[in-house]
C-alpha cells in the first residue's frame, strides 16, 4: 500500500542532503528515523543487524535485518564498484533505477521488488529483501529448477513493452516518460560502447580467451556482421518504442522454485521493444551452451532440454502476452482501433507483421549479447567459470559463431525452433 | 554576424512580459526599441511600413520596411489561424521553429532565412526578408524554373539530416536536442493524426472530392495498407533518429529563379533520416500529377519533364551529399571508424545499406502525404486549384493510387527510375 504512494512523489530524506555513502556501522543511524523501515524491520534502530552484500558490479547493497522482517538497501557509489574510482558513473542512476522499478511494478504487478523508499540525494533505494531467492544465473550453472520461468519472464517482457509503448500510452506521457530516460546517457553510453561496438575491434577494456583467437578474427573480418551490429546499435540508440530493463540477463533475475523476480533496471532507457526480449534469449543460450562443463553426462541431456523449454515457453508466452494485450489494451496513437476494428477489419495483420520486426530485432540483440559476453570487460559466470580452458574455449567458439550467425540471417529465422535449429548446430557435447 | 551570437541565447524583450497579439499599427511602438531591427530597417520606428502577409495556416506574419531594409516578424498565436480558436494550439511552437532554424542554418549554412531576434515569451521571430522570392508551390502551378532546385533540397535534407544525428554529433548533445523537441508534442500530434492516420477512416475534420469516393473506398479497404501506414507512424513516433523540418511541403520553400530558401519549420521534432525526404517527394510528384490542369498541351510535356529532373537531381543529391558526409563528417557514436576505416574495411557496405533504408522509408512517407493532402483536412493548391472538377477527380485518383502504390511496394522500388515509373503508369494526360 505505501509503496503506492511512494510511487508518485520523490521521498526527501530528513537528514543531510550531501550525498555520502552508507557503512555497515553508520546505516542504522542514517536511517533507523524512517517509518516505513521500522515497521518493516521492526524492533530498534541499533540492533538491526546490517550485512554488505554486493551486488557485483556497481553499487552499495546492504541487507538489513530487524526482529520482524528484513530488507535491502541498495545505494550507487559515483563509479564503477567493478573497476573503482578510475570510471566514474553518475549518481542518478539510482533515479532511473527507481522510475523504472516502479513502472515496471505497475506494468506487470509482482515482478520486481516493492519499493519502501527513495531518497534522490543519497541515491538510494530500499526495497523488500527477496528471502531465500537465487541469482537465476547461479541457479543455471548449479542446474537446478526454477517452475514457469519461462512463461513468467515473457509476460514481463510483453508486458512492460507493451504498456510502456504508445501502443497503450497516451503519447504524451510516452513522450514525457522518454525525456525523463534520455538523461541516463551514462549507463546508456556502457551499452552503447560495450555491448554493440567494443567486441568488434580492439578496445581498450576488451579481454578474451586466446583459445577462441581465430574466430575473433574471423568476426572482426566480416563487415557484414559489422554493419548488421551497427545497424542494431542505430535502433537501440534512437527507436524509442517502450521503456526496457535495459540488462535483462540472468544476473538480474532472482528465483526460488516458484518465485521470480526481476531486479537491477538502473540501465532504463527508452528502446526497441527485441531488446529485452534478446538478452534474455542469449543468457539463456549461453547457460545452454556452457551446460556441458557444469554436468555430468547423465544430466546433461535433460536439463539442457530443460533449458530449451524455457525458451520455448519464454517466447510462447511473449507472443501469447503480447496478442491478447493488443487486442485488449491497444490505446494509444498506433494501430487505433479506428482503421481497424471500427472498420471491421482484423488486427492481426499488423500485429503478425510486429511481431515478426520484434522477433527479428531480438534475434540481432541476442548475437551481440553472445559476443560481447565473451569478448569484451564484463563477462559471465556460465564461460568464466569453467576451469577447462580448452573446453572453455570449445564452448566459447561456440558460442560466438551462434552469435554471428543470429546476427547476420535473423531476417530467416523464422520462428524459435528455427532458433534452436541455429543454435544446436556447432553444438560441442562435452 | 549578429544572428550567430543570438543562436546561443535567448533574448528577452524589454517590454512587457505578457504575450500579447502584434498589431500592424502597434508594432513599430512595441518593436521599435530594437536595436538589431533599428539597424536593419534603418529610419524612425514611426516611419516604419508595417503590412500583414499571414502565411496561410498557423501564424500571424507581418513585413515590416524602412528606409534601408525590411524584415519579416513572425507571431505565433494561441490557436491555428486556418481553424479559429476552437482549435487551441501552444505558443511555443515559435520556440521549437526558432531552435530549428539556428539548427538549420549551422547544419547547411544559407538554407533558411536568418533569425534577427526571437522572443520566447511573444513567441515571436523577428528574420530576414526574402525579398522577391515566391512560394515553390505557386512557382510549380504557374508553370515557372528555379536553378538548381532538386540538387539545392538534396543538399538540405542531406546535411540536416546527417549533422543532426548520432553519425555526426556526439550522443548526449543529440539526446539533449531530442529531450528540446520531444516537447513539441502539439504539433507532433496534428502530424500524427492528420497525416498518418485520418485518411484511412471517416475522421471529423477530413474533406475530399465525391469524385475519388470509390478509390477511398478500396483505401479504406485495404489493411495491408493501413498495417503499412502505421509502422510508418510507429518511425515516426518512436525513431528519433535526426532533427526533422517536419513539414517539408512545396509550400515551406521559398524560391526566386536562382534562390532557394526553406521556411516554416515549427513542426521540427526527431524522426526518421527518410521523413524529410519523402515529403518533399511526394509534393513534387503532386505538382507534377496536377500538370494537366495547369499548362496548355504544347507546353506540358517539357514542364512535367522538368520536374521530373528536379526530382532525379534531389534524389541524386540527396545520396551524393549523404555519401561525403559519411566519408568526411562520420564522428558520432553509429558505424565508428574503429569497426571499419581503422581496419581497413570499407565503409561503403554499411552506407549503402543505410541510404536504402533511408529510400524506403521516403517512398512510404511520400505515399502517405500524397494521401492526406486529398483526403485531411489541409489539401494543397496544386489541386484545389482545379476548377474543372472531373479533370480534378481523375488527377486525385492517380494521386491516390500512385501513394498507396508506394507505401505497399516500397521494398521493391530500388531507385529513383523505378520511382518514376511508378508513378507514371497511371497517367492522366489532361
């Protein structure tokens, strides 16, 4: 209920507005004078417990527990945690990281973290602690079960963007909304350059495995692929159809077997709706394909299997989401009703023909995803964490060359079998 | 000098604050303190000559002669001058044209006339005189040439294009400019409704000729059509690729035989690089479909040819000014020199690829505003002009059918040639 009413002001911490970072020590003082947290927490002030936790790559995140219940403070530090005071990274991440928490919250209810509280000046957010959740990224590698994961995270990909799009929007609001997100061109600029352009040429922060070597060469050769990259780039800068996650991959989901939550959106801006939808498919992909180090040969099959299921129900439940809100909540400047249902004509022309852009987009948004996973700064735990280099190179090879070949034939890839098709055809068995 | 000083400010009148309607007999007391007008005009304010012109749909616009010089003072006023004040429109449209034309001016220097002074708070743009020039639509139905008239467009929608996007400038400064017209959603909306989606249903303001009943029938029928009109409108809306005119009509050029500069562009927003372009297509394919009724048999043919060469050559401009531009001026954040020039891979792949996707996007926006101008509210003079109301039909149907040609076809109409006979195979010959 309050998170409701946070949800339309900006809550101004009564304390100093200087920004400073949070201590273990110094959090209970700094905040035990909010309401919302101590009814959350219960108990007194000075004896919550407080733990850092991290959050990996980029801010401050403290668990703070009381005698009642528990809760996460999450606040951004003025760099990159990840590399330290030599890149800097503005404040108001946080901002953006809270605007689209809480749109997202109202787009598909239930699917990220309750906000408690926001303070602009501190860059700080507290959110409900998700209890006994997982990384689904870890959850992967360690091959256990996470029920309707699939289904659930193409309703909140559908979900959020259609809702955010003006095909439900009022325009203006869309157009107010973009404004707000165009301001987050720092996080932006990382996508930009990290993701889209740096796994193409030799870039400073770049760092790959010399196994995979030849076929880095063979992708920087390939001005096709390139181009294709560039051109993906162009729509991700300026196509600014509906509010994304901005870094939907499986270290910004959290799960218990039947829960499942999506975290981390301070990357939020405004983009192409395959965005989303396409880092999820590649972090998917990249767990199946890095699955041959992290199980044994009785296992492999089948939770491989399983993780082709995911996708599937992933993007059945995407396409499934997306018809029924385009034909139930299809409100806003495009496609009204007026040229088409008024006349007595059928919608799902175009809408096969926005699916099939939406599709096409992801299936480039996910070979550069695959790319940059292993070839520049950031990479992840499914490939770093296989101690085989020469199998860690086998699946890395893979990986790319899946990655390259999404990129540069998305226009026929039909469908996701298709998609599987293309994925399980260099496939290295282990 | 004076104009490249103001472009980096505002200029707040002295006077009172409050807008409030230009008179002709109240200008020269509320004007007169200008120093940049004194000097332009030269003589006593007293003695100024003040004549209101209008400019047909939206504004006030009076010249204003001294004994030196004259100048033009443009006023927005709180509704469309075409309409009345039922049809309430912001003030501040004369701040998005006054942002534009400085935008203009740097971006293809002597394209636009020179802003003098601008007023935020009168919405008012005080800007060169063009004396002797005449509007290019009544130029085309009079039957008269201009020098130089498609390369000089070509060049302008080439460099606005380019130089205002994320090939030429650096990112932030064009999500900041995005963020300025993202505000012009007033104007953004009349386009949004009248253009793209009021001739393909029985909107309230639209009006047409009896005579083409039955080809809006078989429009109206079409939901391939429709479907295409509206991913257009979706670019539209949503790819904030570069700062647009807008509302690049023949009316929004003003020529003498040797002369060409571009007015009018206070429906600037970010858009799509083909936007521009296919606007100004479609009006020069209207001038030339509405020949027939404008020139006698001897001299048609040679006139209509001529159009067609001022079309060759803009097109061909277009293209040539695009090409150098990507070689010499490509700095922005899309297809960086790292991925190709500093590899020693040509660029020219990627360049092509975006130049046809430029050129598809101009056919279907062309198609589209070749429909609205029969069948919206705002119809052009090259046919209502018309007297002889069954010549007028069937140009309107050839128009008609020649628009929803290019929007469904647009795949497949690879250059200008393709272009022209597309449009010529429906000929009236009057």
């Amino acid at each position: 209920m309050l998170s409701l009413v946070l949800q339309r002001k900006f809550v101004i911490m009564e304390g100093p507005q200087t920004y400073e970072p949070l201590t273990p020590e110094g959090l209970a003082s700094r905040l035990g004078g909010l309401e919302v947290l101590r009814k959350c927490l219960g108990g007194v002030a000075d004896q919550w417990q407080v733990e850092e936790i991290g959050d990996g790559n980029l801010n401050l995140v403290f668990l703070v527990r009381g005698t009642k219940g528990a809760a996460i403070v999450k606040q951004a530090l003025p760099y990159i945690r990840l590399v330290g005071d030599s890149w800097p990274l503005p404040l108001n991440r946080a901002f953006f990281e809270y605007h689209a928490l809480i749109r997202q919250a109202e787009r598909d209810p239930g699917s990220v973290p309750e906000v408690l509280y926001f303070d602009e000046n501190q860059a700080m957010i507290v959110m409900e602690f998700l209890d006994d959740h997982a990384i689904l990224r870890s959850i992967l590698i360690a091959g256990a079960h996470v029920n309707n994961l699939g289904t659930r995270l193409g309703q909140f990909i559908a979900r959020t963007a259609f809702r955010g799009s003006d095909l439900a929007l009022p325009i203006v609001e869309r157009k107010s909304d973009t404004k707000l997100f165009l301001d987050n061109h720092a996080l932006c600029n990382i996508t930009e350059s990290l993701v889209f352009t740096d796994p193409y040429h030799d870039a400073e922060l770049n760092h790959h495995n010399p196994a995979v070597d030849g076929v880095v060469t063979d992708l920087r050769q390939n001005i096709k692929l390139k181009a294709e990259a560039q051109a993906l780039l162009t729509k991700f800068v300026a196509h600014s159809e509906t509010m994304l996650h901005g870094d939907l991959h499986t270290g910004s989901v959290m799960c218990t077997e039947d829960s499942i939550r999506v975290i981390d959106p301070e990357f939020a801006t405004y983009g192409p709706m395959g965005f989303d939808l396409g880092m999820m498919l590649a972090n998917l992909i990249m767990a199946y394909i890095s699955q041959p180090a992290h199980r044994n040969s009785k296992d492999l099959a089948s939770y491989q299997d399983w993780i082709l299921d995911v996708i599937k129900d992933l993007v059945s439940a995407f396409n499934e989401e997306f018809s029924v809100l385009w034909l139930s909540e299809r409100r806003g400047v495009l496609f009204p009703h007026s040229l088409f249902e008024d006349q007595q004509h059928d919608s799902s022309l175009p809408l096969q023909a926005k699916q099939r852009e939406i599709w096409e987009d992801a299936l480039g948004f996910c070979g550069i995803e695959m790319h940059r996973r292993i070839l520049t700064l950031a990479h992840n735990a499914d490939f770093e964490s296989i101690e085989d280099a020469t199998l860690r190179g086998e699946l890395e090879a893979q990986n790319l060359k899946v990655g390259a070949r999404l990129i540069i034939e998305r226009q026929s890839i039909e469908d996701v079998d298709a998609f599987l098709a293309a994925i399980q055809i260099t496939k290295v068995t282990g």
